[in-house]
C-alpha cells in the first residue's frame, strides 16, 4: 500500500482527484473516492524554459491550492502517478508517494 500526496490548484483539484480515482486509487475497504484534503498556499517562481500555466517567468507567484493525501494499492500506484501528471495543469506537479506499512 502506499500514499500519495499531491498539491492542485483549487479550480483543478476535482478533475484532477477524478483521474486519479479511475485509476483505483482511494480505495479503503467498501470504500472509494477516499481522501483528505488541506487548503493552503503555494509558492514558485517559474525560469527561464519554463511554460507556466499560472504566473509569469522570472516573478514570485502564489496560488491557493489542496494538498491531497489518499492511499493506494501497490499494483495501481504507477498508474495513479500517471493520472495525477496527466490531469494536472502545472508542467511540473508536486507530489510525494510513500509505502506504507501493514500494522
């Protein structure tokens, strides 16, 4: 099993949350669609090269986005992982995963 945790933009967190519940992941037991998130905001600064969806190259930019958390199961996460980036309207999402343990 693993979690995953990314960071959306507000206006993109429901498309975003859907790709990756169609993969199978947020599944709990009887349950689907199971995450948590977190408001707060982000922080980045685009270079040179980059092509932001939000901002401009070169100036601080700061967005109201979710942090969500879900888990998922070993056999999906690459496939989760592929969603998020495919769905996601920045280049470059963050995101975290982690294994976790059977306790």
């Amino acid at each position: 099993m693993y979690k995953l945790a990314f960071f959306v933009p507000l206006k993109n967190a429901e498309s975003v949350k859907e790709a990756i519940f169609a993969t199978g992941a947020g599944r709990i037991g009887d349950y689907e669609a199971c995450c948590f998130q977190t408001p707060g905001t982000g922080q980045f600064r685009p270079l040179d090269g980059a092509t932001p969806h939000i901002g401009k190259i070169g100036d601080l930019e700061r967005v109201e986005e979710l942090k969500v958390e879900l888990v998922c199961e070993d056999s999906l996460i690459r496939d989760a992982v592929a969603a998020l980036k495919a769905a996601h309207p920045y280049e470059e999402p963050a995101y975290d995963v982690w294994r976790l343990d059977d306790i």
